[in-house]
C-alpha cells in the first residue's frame, strides 16, 4: 500500500491533557514500567475540531458527529409547520432502521454524517414530503405500546420501498474528510460503514513516569477577615511526559473513501498533517496550559510498503543524561530503531522522508533529510503524496 506517517516526539509540561472516568490522567504499561498515555481518539477529536480553522477544507468537506440529526434537519424547514416537520423527519429516520428517542427528539446513539449527507437528506426528504407524511398518522395509533424493534421494522415496511432507497442512497460519506480519515461504523446499517484510512496511536511517554497531585485553595472573598479556612479545597492529578506520538494514512483507502477525488485527498492529508502537530487534546488546559509543540518531526510518504509504528524504541525506558535531555535522548533511540528497522526489513522503492528537529539529539540515519522549518517538511512530504496520488 501507498502510505503516508508521521511520526512525533513532544514534551508537555504538567497537564492533565487526556484522563479516566476517576478524572486521573490516563497511562498505560509499556516495558514493564508505567507510561503517560494519551488516547487515540481524543487525539483525532483535537484534530477534528482543528479542521474548521483551515482554509483547505471547505465546510461542506466535513463531519459532524452528533445525536441531533432531528433538530438539524427540522430547523431547515422553517417554512412548514414544526410539529408535522419533526413528525415527518422521525418517519423518514425511522424508515431508514434508526430509531428516535421522541422525548428529546435524539437518536439512539451518535451518528457521524457529512454536511453533504445532510444537505442531501433534507432535499430528499422535500422531494418526498408528502408520502413521509402520510406514514405518520397510522403508525401514531399503535407507536407507544410497540417496542424499539417493532417501530423500526413497522416504518421500514410501511415506508414504499423507492423512498426508502432514496434516502439510504445519500448515506455514502458525502465525500467527508473527517469519515475518510477516521472511518464509521453504524450498527444498524453496516453498509453505510466506511473503513478509517487513518490509524492514530496511542501516545505514550518515552519513559517512566509517576502521577503527582496538584493540592489547591480558593479563598471565598466575601468571607469575613475574623473567619479562617478556606472557601474550597482539592487537587488534581498531573503528570509532565515526553511522548511518541504516531499515525499513518492509507493513501489508496483514502482516495477509495473521497470517491476518487484526488485533489480532496490531497488536501486531506495536508490538512491532517498540519492538525496532528499543532494540536493536542484539550483536557484541564485551563488549569495548566501545557501547549507545548513538538521538538521532533518525521514525515514519510512511501510507496508499496507496510506502516512501521517505532514504539519499541522505547520499550527500554529513556533517561535524561549530563548531556542530553529526555527529548534528544528520545529522538536518538527513535533514529537508531528506524535505521535498524529499515536494515533488517528493508525500504520501499520509492519514499519522501523529511524531518523537523528541534532537540538536542541528534543521529546521522537521514541527517540530509532535516529540514528547517514544518513548511518545508511539509512540502516534500506532499510532494510525495501528490505524485502517489496523481495530483498535478
């Protein structure tokens, strides 16, 4: 396969970035010490949301993931009556083998849709007003004593069939980036499913690491100046980490999902190239604004080849020394991996690497490939992406 990597090495202060359902920060096991760990898809939700800054993806290019589709679509049809609105969007939802919780007008679970899928959901549902309305009635009488099952199965019967098709036809991924990249997966219909072209790691600290607490105060400032104690206490836990951080692309998978469209799918990697190193996620920032960025930077775009995570460099635990810190101690065991790898297992015919480093550590394995600036590592990277890709 056609592929593009990256691959991250980032130090962030204390933070708190990703945590558990006890609000700790999440960590994980790796070479049998504990490790800071930032979840995979927490990592995709920052780049998803950095998305809509980026003037190379227009609005209609991306995806929303919500439960309120019935809100999207009545609130484009201000002109009809409200209540028949939301009546006839439930008809069509439900015709369609997704059910509606009518008490707050939410699906069942969330749904991850292009802006095209909406647009063109609610033009067939205008297209087709009139039919989808004459379900409603009918199946009113007998919904509140059917269960979830049987209400499915009695709009998708009663539904005519031409209707029905109409509205699944417009579920193809509407040429979304965000579902090209990160795929969907939809219980009810598979075949709506999208398989993700992007695969994202979950990040983990280069070396051992122990959870601290932060103890706080807040002082009520309306309390009398004789009363003592204060207005509120607590602590939050934190950890500072150097991270790996990796994701990979399947340029063929990718061009599949956009429908062939070449030129969305180049720009779909850049824009996720560029998102992956600007961003982390955005856990307790308020509290410690750990934005750092990273100190290292590895593009590969590589032809007919296989995806290469290097995290095993550093299944031996990384420590600073008198002449190099955490990072470039990082970034070196990371260069002598990748060079071994590449010895014992060989390098694809054709590959793009370029890289951006900022720490101490420096390796000679594609010394010549170090690049001054994420502009400039970024334009041999996409140069490789566009020539794979076909993009002129």
């Amino acid at each position: 396969m056609n592929l593009v990597e990256v691959h991250l090495i980032q130090s962030v202060p204390p933070a708190n970035l990703n945590r558990d359902d006890t609000g700790s920060p999440k960590d994980a096991l790796f070479g049998g010490v504990r490790r800071a760990r930032i979840s995979s898809q927490s990592q995709k939700r920052a780049v998803r949301q950095f998305f809509s800054g980026l003037s190379l993806l227009r609005p209609e290019e991306r995806a929303v993931r919500t439960r309120l589709l019935v809100h999207e679509l009545v609130r484009r049809f201000p002109e009809r009556p409200a209540e028949e609105t939301r009546a006839v969007v439930i008809a069509a939802l439900r015709s369609l083998g997704l059910e509606v919780e009518e008490e707050k007008d939410c699906t069942q679970y969330l749904l991850f849709l292009g802006q095209r899928e909406i647009d063109r959901l609610a033009q067939k549902l205008h297209e087709h007003w009139d039919d989808l309305r004459s379900l409603v009635s009918p199946m009113q009488d007998t919904e509140e004593k059917a269960t979830t099952k049987q209400r499915k199965q009695s709009f998708a019967k009663a539904a005519p069939k031409a209707i029905s098709d109409a509205l699944a036809a417009v579920l193809d991924g509407g040429r979304a980036v965000d579902i090209a990249l990160f795929g969907r997966m939809l219980a009810d219909r598979p075949e709506w499913g999208k398989d993700a072209a992007c695969q994202v790691a979950h990040a983990i600290s280069t070396h051992r690491v122990d959870r601290e607490f932060d103890f706080y105060t807040a002082v009520d400032e309306l309390q009398p100046r004789e009363a003592s104690g204060a207005g509120m206490m607590g602590d939050v836990e934190y950890y500072t980490a150097t991270f790996y951080r990796y994701a990979d692309i399947n340029l063929g998978l990718l061009l599949a999902n956009l429908e062939g469209d070449a030129d969305l799918a180049s720009r779909a990697v850049e824009a996720f190239l560029r998102a992956f190193v600007l961003t982390l996620p955005s856990g307790k920032q308020n509290t410690f604004a750990a934005h750092s960025l990273p100190q290292f930077v590895a593009f590969l775009v590589r032809r007919d080849s296989m995806p290469r995570n290097l995290a095993a460099a550093f299944e031996r635990p990384v420590f600073p020394r008198d002449d190099k810190s955490i990072s470039g101690a990082s970034v070196e065991a990371l260069m002598d991996y990748w060079q071994r790898l590449d010895e014992a297992y060989g390098r694809p015919s054709q590959e793009w690497v370029a890289i951006l480093n900022l720490s101490d550590g420096h390796h000679p394995y594609h010394a010549d490939k170090v690049k001054g600036s994420l502009e400039d590592a970024l334009q041999v990277a996409m140069e490789g992406v566009r020539e794979l890709l076909g993009v002129t």
